[in-house]
C-alpha cells in the first residue's frame, strides 16, 4: 500500500468525491493509503510539497500557474471539482437581478483564503459585458465576517460559498439571485497538484489516484444524496443536511463532477481569468502548465 497525503486548502463539499472515495474503498482499491489535511494558514499545502510531506495539494490552478517560471514549479494532474461553487446573494427578488446594474453597486467577497472568489467573479462580469472597475469592492476580509455585515445592512451584493449562500437564503438574510454551479460555466475550480515535474514512477500513482477518483465521480453522480445522507451529515457537520442534500443535487445536475481530466476549453477560460487580475501576464498554454497523463483515460 503506498501511502498517499493531500494537504488541501479546504474541507469543501465540492470535495466530495475525494471523501467518497475514501469512503467507498476504491483508493484502497488501487493501492493506495490516502490521508489529508488542512493546515492554517492555507499556504502551507506549498510548505507540505515542498517538504515531501504531501504527495499533492488541493486548491486553485492559479496558484501553480502563477508560480510557473518565477519560483516552484507546480503540476497540476487532476481535478476534482469542474465548476465555481460560489453564488450571489443580494436583496432583491432574483428574477429582478442584471448584471448590467452592478456599476456602482458594493460587492462583498472575502480574500483572506485565496483569489479564486474574486477572479471569477471578475471574469463573469467581463464575460456579461460590465467592466468590474465599475462595481465597487470590500475584498479583503474574511467570509464569515462579510456575511453577518451583509446581513446587518453593508453592501449591495454578497459572493459567498453556494451551502452558505443556501442557508442565508434559508434564514432570510438574503436571495440568491446567482447560483454559479448553474450559470458561472466550466472552470477548473479544484485541483491536485504536485510540487516539480512529472516522472513515470509519480504519473503511475497519480493515475491511480484519478482512477479512484473517477469511480467516485460516477458514484456520486449515479445516486441521489438522500440516500447516503448519514455520510454527508458526518462529513460536512456544520451544515444543515438539507442544505448539503440541495447543494449535491445542483451540483450533480450541472457538471461540478464529470471527469478528473482537466478541460482544456475550461482551462483556457480560467487562464484568461487569472491573466486579467494580473497573477500572470499572459495565459499559460495547457500544456506548459498540465500534466495529462495521469487522466489521459478520460475525455
């Protein structure tokens, strides 16, 4: 059994198939001890690859992207989440919501555990034809915190996780007038990556991982979460269960987990996002920054 560590920057449901397949057995399966943790600050998943204490890290492509050429090289392999899971929470009705109405508007959206919130958020208001210098920001704190001062009155829209932004639904703390697993379109949100480059002896492994992966992928997407509820309740405790159910079903249905392969279109639609808040210069060709081996039995 080779011993298999992910240090990862969350415990997130859109994780979910990686706790399946644990779970279910199937790294087991293929020879594989797979543990993980989630170290704070969440930078130190770098600390963990560099060290050799983790085999991979779970997070965002921009951080191996923009590493790429300045320091640490970081190859991203596979991928477990295919879609943003994020929403917006306003105040008003959300048949009422327009994109081309947020100039002047204030946008909550925590920064303190990364940039994915913000540069999707950006590039969704690009790619709706609104100029995001135009809205304005409260950026720089954290998630919890930016949710209670929505709810007592600050700002005119909130981005926030889609669970919570479920649950403050729930609550009468706002609307969702954007689920982003329904209309934000295919990015590769979450991905495992490796600290250097790729050899045979680690792609061999890492394709083993994706295969685990995949088989939970298709679990996943083959049941409807009532029916492994006791699993999600103990998995995600600080989540209501009908939340966590809600949340599975629209990810399910709009293609959170299709495959471990990274998208190559998908890929090319992030970059362009990561390029325009400036972590890169320009956008990486995929492959300069992927490794597809490892997935290289998925399409």
């Amino acid at each position: 059994m080779i011993s298999f560590h992910i240090s990862a920057t969350g415990h997130s449901l859109n994780y979910l198939p990686e706790y399946v397949a644990v779970w279910q057995g199937y790294f087991e399966e293929e020879g594989l001890k797979v543990t993980a943790d989630v170290p704070r600050p969440w930078d130190l998943v770098l600390t963990a690859l560099r060290e050799g204490t983790a085999q991979a890290a779970l997070g965002g492509i921009w951080v191996p992207s923009m590493y790429l050429g300045r320091s640490t090289r970081f190859t991203p392999f596979a991928q477990v989440a295919a879609r943003a899971p994020l929403a917006i929470v306003g105040r008003e009705d959300p048949v009422a919501f327009r994109w081309d109405t947020l100039p002047g508007k204030v946008v909550l959206m925590k920064g303190s555990n990364g940039a994915s919130v913000g540069l999707f958020f950006k590039l969704c208001l690009r790619e709706q034809g609104v100029d995001p210098q135009a809205a304005r920001y409260i950026q720089d704190l954290d998630g919890a915190m930016l949710s209670e001062l929505f709810s007592g009155g600050m700002g005119d829209y909130l981005v926030i996780d889609y669970p919570n932004a479920l649950r403050m639904e729930a609550d009468g703390r706002g609307q969702v007038v954007q689920a982003l697993p329904v209309t934000g379109g295919n990015v590769p949100w979450s991905v495992y990556y490796a600290e250097g480059e790729s050899d045979p002896d680690r792609r061999k492994v890492q394709s083993r991982f994706a295969a685990a992966l995949n088989r939970a992928m298709q679990w996943v997407r083959g049941r409807d979460p009532e029916d492994y509820a006791d699993f999600l309740a103990a998995t995600f405790p600080g989540l209501p269960i009908e939340i966590s159910i809600a949340a599975v079903r629209t990810y399910v249905a709009h293609g959170m987990w299709t495959t471990p392969r990274i998208d190559p279109e998908a890929y090319t639609r992030w970059q362009r996002g990561i390029a325009d808040g400036h972590l890169v210069t320009a956008p990486i060709p995929y492959d300069r920054l992927i490794d597809p081996v490892p997935t290289s039995g998925w399409q």
